[in-house]
C-alpha cells in the first residue's frame, strides 16, 4: 500500500478536537457509575457532601496529582469551565496523538531499519504467476495445452 491515508487520520484528528473541545463541556456533571456505587450506604446532601452512612467514599483522599494544570477535566487559571474543559481536551488529544504519533513513527523507522528480519521459508515467488486458465491449451478436451500447462509451473 503506497498511498498513505493522511486524510483519514487528519479527519480523525479533527473529530477527536471536536468532541474533546465542544462536546466535552455538554458531558454529564452528576456522578458516573464508579462514584455513585461508592456512595452506596452514605447519606448525601445537596452538594454532594456525605452526612452520614458508611460507604468507601469517605475513605478518599486528595490526589497527588490534583494540583496540576490539567487536573479535575479543566485548564487551572482559567475561570470560564466551558473555555477550560474545552481547552483541557484539545490539549488532552494534543498530547495524545504527538505520543502516539511519536511511537508509531520511532517503530516504523526501526521497522525499515533492521533487514536482519526472518527470512521467508516459502522461498522467493514465482515471477511468471500462476497459470491463465482461460489462455491457450486450456479448451476442454486439449490434453496437450493441459500438459503443457502443468509443466509450466
């Protein structure tokens, strides 16, 4: 395959700053499935603070990383949530398609580097293709094309 598929990558590319950067601010701000279950047996006020139960949730513990710039699905700094979760996306996708652009890149130059591959067992292919069953000597009933085509390969 000589053609390289440059259009469809950059469309993905497109696609996933879409969603990461506009879609994204639509996204549900209730609890998904793994924070609600660890609610299960607490008591929760309106803004989400446990009064009372017993649940895992409130064994949680600030993460190490929750200061960073791109912590909780927005930029830090930024005071509009639409600008900063839109924008903490798109760099998101950013980041993400540089390294895995990067590790694809580095694999196909060691890939085009190394010609001590594993040698093809089959041996070297037949130049002449296999035989045209529709070309001469193939009529039925030619016993001699038949032959002549048998020795051929």
């Amino acid at each position: 395959m000589s053609k390289r598929p440059w259009g469809f990558v950059v469309g993905g590319l497109l696609v996933a700053l879409l969603l990461a950067g506009v879609v994204s601010s639509y996204a549900s701000a209730h609890p998904d499935g793994l924070d609600s279950s660890l609610l299960r047996g607490c008591t929760v006020d309106a803004e989400g603070e446990i009064t009372g139960g017993s649940c895992p949730a409130q064994r949680e513990r600030d993460h190490e990383l929750g200061d960073s710039p791109l912590a909780d699905y927005g930029v830090r700094g930024l005071d509009n949530d639409f600008l900063s979760t839109g924008l903490s996306g798109v760099l998101g996708v950013l980041l993400t398609f540089a390294v895995g652009g990067g590790a694809f890149w580095l694999l196909r130059r060691r890939g085009a580097a190394d010609p001590s591959g594993p040698a093809d067992p089959s041996g070297p292919a037949d130049p002449s293709g296999p035989a045209d069953p529709s070309g001469p000597g193939w009529e039925t009933g030619d016993r001699a094309g038949t032959e002549r085509a048998a020795s051929a390969r």
